[in-house]
C-alpha cells in the first residue's frame, strides 16, 4: 500500500487512486487533495471550468483553491490534451492517461511536500531546493509504482 505522508501527522497507511477528491478530512487545505480537470469539473458554488493557458504548469492550484486542498490538471497542456483525446487513440480508458493521471498526481504531492513537509520552513539555495524536491520526487513515485502499478494497466485498484 501507497503511504506518501510518512513525515505528516499520521502513519496510516492508505491507496492513492487517481480520481474524485476525498474532501478535506475536516480541516481546512489537509487531507487529500482534490483533483479536477480544468475545462471539464467546476467547484461547486462556480457556474465555469476555469480554462488555463497551454503555458501554465500541468498541475496548478489557484489562490481560491488553496484553503480547499483543490488541485487542477490543466487540460490545455499539450500532453494532457493528447492522452485524453481518442480521436487519437487515447481517451480516459487508456492506460496513456492513467499514467499522465497518476504523474500529474506526483507532481502535486511533490509540491505539497515542498511547501507543507517538516522541511518546508527551511532556506535553502536555489540548488538546495532542487535537490530536496528530487529526493522527495524519487520517494514519492518509488512508494506509487508499488501500488499503482495495476491500476495503469488495467483501470482497476489493487485489492
């Protein structure tokens, strides 16, 4: 099983599985994060997707969303735009966007690590800084493949 919080607060062991955010466990920007895909899922209370330029990051959290632990995959990323077309032989069953899902979903639990791990306080040199988040990079997705192997494969979650 998948444990990415081994420096937090618990040391439960959980099973990352790309898809519909669990909610915030109560407290405000904790728990896990919720994934949305720009242009396609809104937040509630919003009437529009946002739409994101090709030349923002491929997973971004806007200021409105930090409070909510909301994270979007930017659908006007040239990959992204690529896995989820099946004109093209890809779409959201192929294992093509399940692998972007679940590097998408790396990067941001990189990022959050950078900004919200014990270290985060820590001033470091621009090299430093990105030493530490390869290290917390190469941990993260050693811990994934071990449990998320399957679902790139098939779709489905380890049981």
């Amino acid at each position: 099983m998948l444990n990415l919080f081994d420096k937090s607060e618990t040391h439960a062991r959980i099973i990352v599985i790309p898809g519909e955010g669990r909610g915030t466990g109560g407290k405000t920007g904790r728990g896990f994060p919720k994934i949305l895909l720009s242009e396609i899922d809104r937040v509630p209370g919003e009437d529009l997707s946002p739409v994101f330029r090709s030349d923002i990051p491929p997973v971004y959290q806007r200021p409105q969303d930090v409070d909510n632990n909301i994270w979007w995959i930017n659908m006007a990323s040239p990959f992204a735009r690529l896995y989820y077309d099946e004109s093209k032989g890809y779409g959201v069953r192929s294992p093509a966007w399940r692998m972007y899902h679940v590097e998408r979903l790396v990067d941001i639990m990189v990022q959050i690590a950078l900004t919200h791990g014990p270290d985060s306080d820590e001033q470091l040199s621009g090299n430093a800084w990105i030493w530490k988040a390869s290290e917390n990079e190469a941990e993260i997705r050693e811990k994934a493949i071990e449990s998320l192997t399957d679902f790139i494969h098939t779709g489905e979650a380890e049981s």
